[in-house]
C-alpha cells in the first residue's frame, strides 16, 4: 500500500479562517491560497497507509476523551530565527492544545514522533517569505484577535500534488457531526493545504 503523509490540526472557523487566508496572500505568501488556516496538532508525518485504520481508531480515541474549550487569537508572534515564520498568537486554549497534541503522539498509540521544535501552538501568517514581508505581517496583525469553542480536530492526508485534504473531522466527547462550525471554505481553484 505504501506510505501517507498524515497532519492532524485544528481548523480556524469562519469569518476568521478565509480572512487570515486571504491576509496571507496579501504578505505575498506563495502557499497562501493553499493553506486553510490551521493550529497545527501533529506536523507532517509519514505513516504505513495500512495503519490508517487505527490512526483513526487512535484519533477517535482522543477526541472522545477531549471536551470544547475556549480558543482565543491575539496578537503576533515569530519563530525567528530558527524558523521563517511569523504567527498570530493563540492567548487561550494553548494549555488544551498541548494536551491534544501529546494525546495524538502518545507513545501507545501509532502516531509517535519527536518534533523538531518544542510544541508551540499558533496560526501561521507567513511562512518563508521575504523578511521585509514578515516585518509587515507581524506589524499589520499585531492587533489581530479572534475568539471561538473548539469542538474538534481533523486528520488529513497530503497527496502526491502537496494539496492536503480532510480524511475525518473528529469531535469532542465522541460526538458525531460538529454543529456550529462550519468548514472553512475552499475554493476549486484554491486547493486546500497544510503550512508547517
């Protein structure tokens, strides 16, 4: 069957997702269109597509045991100089993503993995870009915030033309469908991706 590549995140919801998006685009970020905008639980992760099945199982499994929480953006950040990267804050929720994403790469279960950098959660705003475009990114969105209830948390998949794709959204408490959030619209001509 071969490999996957697997990335676990939580999605930003509407009006807030396309408007980060489309502030994204504006910094002159090539992959703008491409990235729905994410908090990022598990970064890009190969897997033995055989082990789909119980990634799934394993997933359902964290999410039965999470519950909603408040999720709060506020304000920029950057990883620079490590990393090219220049994010918006997350001011509330940090702590319930930390314990998310501990749960997904648990050394049980079948997503273990070392990460690069400690785990910081946040929302990428630009990415690679010119540093006169990163200056602008983090000045322009230094006052940006946004506020939601996060409900849940989405497996997806990287296929071989490096769009990323939604396997399975996974509520809280074992719920089913997640009312009152709505997928971040995408469209045709602006294939969903996963930033790192």
């Amino acid at each position: 069957m071969g490999t996957v590549t697997l990335g676990v995140s939580i999605a930003v919801p509407e009006p807030y997702g396309s408007l980060i998006q489309e502030r994204r685009a504006s910094f002159g970020d090539p992959a703008a269109h491409g990235i729905p905008t994410h908090v990022t639980l598990l970064p890009p992760t190969e897997a033995d597509a055989s082990a789909l099945p119980a990634i799934e199982a394993h997933l359902a499994e964290v999410a039965a045991a999470g519950r909603p929480f408040p999720m709060r953006l506020s304000g920029t950040g950057t990883f620079r100089p490590l990393s090219p990267v220049v994010f918006i804050q997350v001011v509330e929720g940090a702590s319930a993503c930390t314990w998310l994403q501990k749960r997904v790469r648990d050394s049980s279960g079948p997503l273990v993995r070392e990460l690069q950098f400690p785990y910081h959660p946040h929302v990428t705003v630009a990415h690679g870009i010119a540093e006169e475009a990163m200056d602008r990114a983090y000045e322009e969105l230094s006052e940006y915030g946004a506020q939601w209830s996060c409900t849940s948390f989405a497996l997806y998949e990287q296929g071989a033309d490096g769009v990323w794709r939604k396997l399975q959204e996974y509520a809280f408490g074992g719920g089913g469908e997640v009312p009152g959030v709505p997928s971040q619209s995408t469209p045709a001509d602006r294939p969903a991706s996963l930033s790192p």
